[in-house]
C-alpha cells in the first residue's frame, strides 16, 4: 500500500515536457462545494489522485498538538466496510498506492492506479475520508509509531534546529509547533479527540481534488458526484487562521549536542507566492545560496572549506513563509563561517551581484520548471498547490515571465530589505 510499484512509476516518467503547449488542466466546483482540477493526458496509463482537505496541524487545538497528524495516520487503517488490512490488500492486489500525509496546512490523500482500476481506486478514496473509523488498537499503534519516530529525530541535528527555528519565527502561532505533535501531546490523544478532528475539519468546502492521467473532466466529475455528493459542509464556519507574525523577535538560540560538526539555521519570515517582491527574491536566493554556483556554495564551501554543506531557501506557506539559510560545519569554524554567510548576504544587497549570476539564476529557475511537472504526481501536486495559494492555472507562463522580467537593481532591492542580516534569528546545535 505505501510504495507504487516499479512498472507504473515507469509510466509515470513522461507527463508534461512543455508546460506551455497546452493548459495545464481544467478547474471546476462541484455542487457540494469540493473543487476539481483535471489535467488529461490520455497517453498515460495510470490515473494518479490527490485529494487535499485543509485540516493540517495549523488546525491543531493549542492544547492538542499532533492531533491533525493523527487523524491523517489513521484515514487508510480501517473504514465502515473494510479494516485497514483489507484496505491494504484491495489497492495492493491491483499494484496501486493510497496512502495518507498531513502537513502544515493540510492532509493529501494520495491515490495511484491503473485507469481499468480507477473505479476500485475512487472507492476506496471516497471511503477513508468519509468513513474512517479509527480503531482503538489502530491508533495506539499510530501512536507508538509516531513516538518513536519523535525520539529517533531528537538524534537528527538538521531537525532539532529546524523545530527550534520554527519557534522563533511562528510565537503564539499555529505554523509554530511540529506537525507530528510531541512524544507527550501525541501520547495524551484519544480516539474522541480525532474523530471531533475529522467531523470539524474534514468537508467538502476546504477540499480540492486534483485528477491527473487518462480521464476526462465528465467523467470524472461523474465518479466523484456518485461518491461524494453526499459529503456536505456542516452548518458552523470553517476555523480561520491568522497570518503568521511579519516580524517576530530576533533571537539567537544554542542547542548542545555530542557531536562532531554544528548545524547553523538563519532565519526570517518570507514572502509567499501573491507577494509582488516574490520573483525578484527568489532569483536574489538562487544567487545567494540556491545551487553549486551560488555565492555561498563558492565563497563558504569551495574557496574557504568551511562548510560540509551551505544551502538557503524559500518557503511559501498558505498563512505564512519563511527564508532559511543552512549550513553544516567544523565546531572551530561555526564563527567564521557564519560570518562569511552573513557578508554575502550584505553584498548581494549593496549591488554585487557577480558577473553571469542573475542569467544563470533566470535560466536555471525557467528551465528547471519542467523538471518539477515530469510526472503526473508533481502535476497532481502543483495543482493543488496552485489552488490552494490561489495563483491561477496560468502560473506556469506567469512564473516564466516575472522570472524573465528580474533585474540586477531588483536583486539588490529585495536582497537588502530580506536578506539582511540583523533581522535572521539563529539557530545553532554544536557540542
């Protein structure tokens, strides 16, 4: 159930080579409110379906961290007609995947079949997120799942700094704890508590389902209404989230650990896709710190050795974003090092941008497009994403024309106004 299998990730290698030839997909709203994205392509044989309801840990109660990732673990371990074994067997039998992921803002329940499967698949979809029933000995398995894996991470340095970080830049907000919860909040849940979860966060009107393989609009729309009609908002508002601070405290945090190397995060609030310094920031990011010819891969890494690994980067949330500079280094060199990231940060701001940087910047981010639409689960994703941001099914030509449109006064305005570094807070965990 967790794994597609070899023959139809074969298939699934050769969806979209020019996104600009044809429409990326076509958007409807359903008559319960559910809205449906389908891009057809008829030359590809599998049928892969993402349906996203905005019930991720954002919508965690304050007092119940984790519950949102709980309730997304256990959709696919047992429903009103099938137990979660069974539900295994009956996409496992015909060599497909379901299986089901919270994040920040929402929960994605991901099916993969072939198109002569696809009305088993549409079943078994319309089943865990409409009657799910979340056993008692499932959920304790999930839990002790979910602990463990808690404890395993607290050796994973990257993600210790991560969790703190995100503290720092999220205070007194829902982006601000981790979406698996913690070992003693995920311990403390209970099955009331996830099915409240899914009755109050699960409907039609915070959904988005997104088709892509070889189906049409009508009949797709079809499958779904057969299923899903019945599916129907209930009668009190959907929980509305704030926009994340603009601008948290700054503050500087160690985290001791028996290691051999420190981790080091920068970090500031972002912008997300609708903000207009958008383009222009990541174009000055590629430049800054976002490949193995930006500034800080040569200055930090190449040039000094001062870094195993030197990397930034923008992340859009639907409430929020965040702009991260990582790097891994020898503990006698965390000072210099951070140094020598910070000087490029400034640089960049006061206009120097080197010679061929901003082309190669555009011609890496236009070109590489492509790359994140080649198959039809990165088609799926981007359509979700796109609506659930609100940035329109002419993305693709809009991304290629800002992009294009960046210039080097553009880099250094938005590089001085995001990239400076008295307004990063830090993160490091060292011995």
């Amino acid at each position: 159930m967790r794994y597609l299998p070899l023959v139809l990730t074969l298939f699934a290698i050769s969806v979209v080579t020019d996104v600009a030839a044809a429409p990326l997909g076509r958007r409807e709203v359903l008559p319960n409110a559910m809205r449906l994205l389908v891009a057809e392509r008829p030359a590809i044989p599998i049928v892969v379906v993402r349906l996203f309801v905005r019930a991720g840990s954002a919508y965690d109660p304050s007092d119940t961290p984790g519950l949102a990732n709980l309730t997304a673990e256990l959709l696919t371990r047992g429903t009103a007609r099938r137990t979660g074994p069974q539900l295994d067997q009956a996409i496992e039998f015909v060599g497909g995947s379901l299986e089901a992921t919270a994040s920040r803002d929402g929960v994605t329940v991901s099916l993969n079949v072939l198109k002569k499967d696809l009305e088993l698949g549409l079943d078994l979809l319309a089943e865990v997120i409409l009657t799910p029933t979340f056993p008692e000995d499932e959920l304790k398995r999930k839990v002790a799942e979910i602990q463990a894996s808690l404890r395993r991470s607290e050796e994973n340095p990257e993600v210790v700094a991560g969790r703190e970080m995100t503290k720092l830049l999220y205070p007194n907000h829902p982006y601000g704890h981790p979406v698996p919860g913690t070992i003693e909040s995920v311990g403390q849940l209970t099955r009331e508590q996830v099915v409240g979860f899914h009755r109050r966060h699960y409907r039609p009107d915070m959904a988005v389902v997104a088709v892509v393989g070889d189906v049409t609009v009508d009949a797709i729309r079809q499958g779904l209404g057969r299923r899903f009609a019945g599916w129907t908002a209930p009668a009190e508002a959907p929980v509305q989230i704030p926009p994340a601070p603009e601008n948290p405290p700054v503050e500087q945090r160690t985290i001791k650990r028996d290691l051999t190397q420190a981790t080091v995060l920068l970090g500031r609030p972002g912008v997300r896709q609708v903000h207009p310094d958008y383009f222009r920031l990541i174009v000055a990011n590629y430049i800054l710190g976002g490949g193995s010819a930006s500034q800080l891969y040569t200055r930090v890494r190449e040039e000094r050795g001062f870094a195993y690994f030197v990397h930034s980067n923008l992340s859009p949330g639907r409430y929020g974003a965040s702009y991260i500079v990582s790097l891994q280094t020898r503990l006698d060199a965390v000072d210099e090092a951070v140094r020598l990231v910070k000087e490029e940060m400034v640089s960049l701001g006061k206009g120097s941008v080197p010679a061929g940087a901003l082309d190669l910047a555009k011609s890496f981010l236009i070109g590489s497009l492509p790359l994140r639409l080649d198959t039809s689960g990165k088609v799926a994703d981007f359509l979700i994403n796109i609506e659930e941001n609100g940035l329109g099914l002419d993305y693709p030509d809009r991304f290629r024309t800002e992009v294009a449109k960046v210039t080097a006064a553009d880099v250094e305005r938005v590089s001085a106004r995001y990239l400076a570094p008295a307004t990063f807070s830090s993160v490091i965990v060292r011995k």
